[in-house]
C-alpha cells in the first residue's frame, strides 16, 4: 500500500475532499502540486499537515522535482473547463494532454510506476446511448472529452511500455462540499440561489446526467489505490437524474427562504443530451458500492454552501 503520495491539482474540488478521506483513513504522507490556476492555496488551511508545492505541470522540471519520495500519484489536475476548451482548445491540450506527458515522463525518471488518473465519462464518450460502459467507442464532444481520452490512451501505453499500474477513473458529474469555485450544475445553481438569482436550463431540463457525490468518488480513489488495478473503470452513481428533478431536489433542501425560479434557453454547443453510466465493472474491480442519496447529498453540500456564503463578497 503505497504511503507518499502526490496529489496533483490537489487544491481543487476532488482534491480537498480527497485530503479530507485519506487523513481518516490511514496514515498517508500527502504532497499537492498544483499551479493555483482554479483552486487556491487557502484551501488547505484546513489541512496543515499537507506538503504544497505550487507547480506547473507544463513545466517538466518542477514536476520532476515534486515526485521526489513519493510511492504514488493521483492525478487531479486538469483545465476542467468544458466550454472554455471550446473557445481556446490550444489551452486545454497544453495543460491536460502536455501536462500529463510531462507527469507521465518525470514518473519514468523518478522511477513512479503508480498512478491513478481523473477521467471523465460522458465527455470522452459523447452522445451515445446511455448507460455508458468501458466497452464503448470514445466519441469526445468537446476538446476537453478529447485531451483525457489522449491521457487514457498515454496511461496505457505507459502501463504496457514501461510495466505503470495505472488506472483511469472516469467519474460522472461530481458534487459536493468544497465546490465554490466550481461552475458545474450544482455548485452553479447553489451559489445563484445565494445571490437570489434565477437558475438559467439549457434545454428543456429533461436531459439526464449522473449525479455522484464527491465522498463516494474518494472511496472509489481509494479503492483503486489500495487495490493497484490498472485500465479503465466508470465511477458515477448509476441512476440517471434530469436537470428538472435535480432543480426540484434542490428546491426541497434550501427551503422557502431560497425561492427557486428557472429560465429555458438554447442547448449549448459540446455538451451531451443524456448520460449515466454503468458501474458494474467498478463494483467487480474496485468494490465500489456509491451510497449518498441525491437528497442528502445536496442538503450537505447547501449546508456547505451556507457556511461559506461570505465568499459571495470576495
Ligand atoms: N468535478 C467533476 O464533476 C468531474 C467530472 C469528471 C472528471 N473530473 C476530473 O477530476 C479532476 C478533478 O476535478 P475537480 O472538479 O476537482 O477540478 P478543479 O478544477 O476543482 O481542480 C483542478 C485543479 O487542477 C489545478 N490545475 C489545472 N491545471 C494545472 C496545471 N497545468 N498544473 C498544475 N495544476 C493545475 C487547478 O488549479 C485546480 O486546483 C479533473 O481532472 C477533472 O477533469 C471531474
């Protein structure tokens, strides 16, 4: 079981949560690298037993230098931005595709061979019939979809060259605490119902996405590291939520006090209709068993919300 480990793009949503399991769950050496271009290093405030080191990944050298000691990498960091690859695709290939080579390489060197890798499943696949499966041809809708099937394609071939245990996990839409900065569908709504805003659906609200709670992501991380799989496996819920019902879940737990109105507009260009996946070779592999409820999932994440409201004025 592997003790050091690098956490890249630690200061981010998937991350702090990650920091928050591994500290109770074993005694585990954490070191972030992340160049502080989406998350902030006062995330870690919270974590003053954790090593930062603020790097970039296009820069090989500095990566190389932060994988020193370690067993291990979790690889987190990533421009996470689908829309934004849209406008500049030059951007997210320099940082997901560039960045992950240099990672990849600087492991070589540094004699590494362990990594576990944040993918993503409905952007990588595109729109095809859900449930979505491992065993589906990748057709990515949006450069961002295309730099991590590039990455997923560089971790197996590191795997088969060069003897990495690596995995690729690809999550489903992540929520939950820790997701300020994040403008993914819940993290956006919450913080516009904060500010007495109406929530914008792009479509009519009856697509479908797969809704996972952050904790029962960790515990899949955790999983694959402890277990040392390698390939491709699907991490999401499993259940298919419309946008409509989400709004009405969300309604339900941020009370009267937060009245919720919403406004239709256009389908946006790269995003997928409908997406959910299948998590059975997961739960075969990785024993993954997802156990928040979409409710108390989100009434966790709002409370999260409300406690940190102040940061509407920062
Ligand atoms: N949140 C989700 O719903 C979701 C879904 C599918 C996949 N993922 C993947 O999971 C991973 C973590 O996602 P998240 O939601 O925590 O994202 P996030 O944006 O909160 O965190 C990403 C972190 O990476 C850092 N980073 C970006 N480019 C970097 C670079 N070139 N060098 C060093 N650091 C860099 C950022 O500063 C940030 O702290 C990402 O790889 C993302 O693609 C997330």
């Amino acid at each position: 079981m592997p003790k050091r480990i690098l956490v890249t793009g630690g200061l981010g949503f998937i991350g702090t949560n990650l920091i928050a399991l591994l500290r109770n769950n074993g005694n585990f050496e954490i070191r972030v690298l992340d160049n502080e271009s989406l998350g902030r290093r006062e995330y870690l405030t919270e974590f003053p037993e954790v090593e930062f080191i603020c790097a970039d990944l296009r820069d090989p050298e500095k990566v190389y230098e932060g994988l020193k000691d370690m067993d291990c990498v979790i690889h987190l960091a990533a421009d996470t931005r689908v829309i934004n690859s849209i406008v500049d695709p030059h951007l997210n290939f320099e940082n997901n595709v560039v960045g992950t080579f240099n990672l990849l390489n600087a492991m070589r060197r540094a004699n590494v061979p362990t990594i576990i890798n944040a993918s993503t499943g409905g952007a990588i696949l595109g729109d095809v019939p859900p449930p979505v499966h491992e065993g589906m041809l990748p057709e990515p809708a949006s450069p961002y979809g295309a730099s991590k099937l590039a990455v997923e394609g560089y971790l197996s071939s590191f795997s088969k060259s060069y003897g990495f245990e690596a995995c690729s996990l690809r999550f489903s839409n992540v929520y939950g605490p820790r997701s300020w900065h994040k403008g993914s569908v819940v993290a956006h709504f919450m913080k516009q119902l904060l500010r007495g805003k109406e929530l914008v659906v792009y479509g009519d609200g009856s697509q479908k996405r797969d809704y996972i709670y952050v904790e029962d992501i960790c515990q899949g991380i955790l999983s694959a590291m402890q277990r040392r799989v390698s390939g491709v496996f699907q991490l999401g819920s499993g259940w298919p939520t419309t946008i409509n019902k989400l709004i009405a879940r969300i309604s339900d737990v941020v009370g009267s006090g937060y009245p919720v109105s919403a406004r239709y507009e256009d389908f946006r260009t790269g995003e997928i209709l409908n997406t959910w996946c299948d998590i059975s070779k997961a739960e075969a592999a990785l024993g993954f068993s997802p156990s928040m409820p979409l409710d108390e999932g989100l009434a966790r994440t709002w409370c999260w919300f409300i406690e940190h409201r102040q940061r509407l004025d920062q």
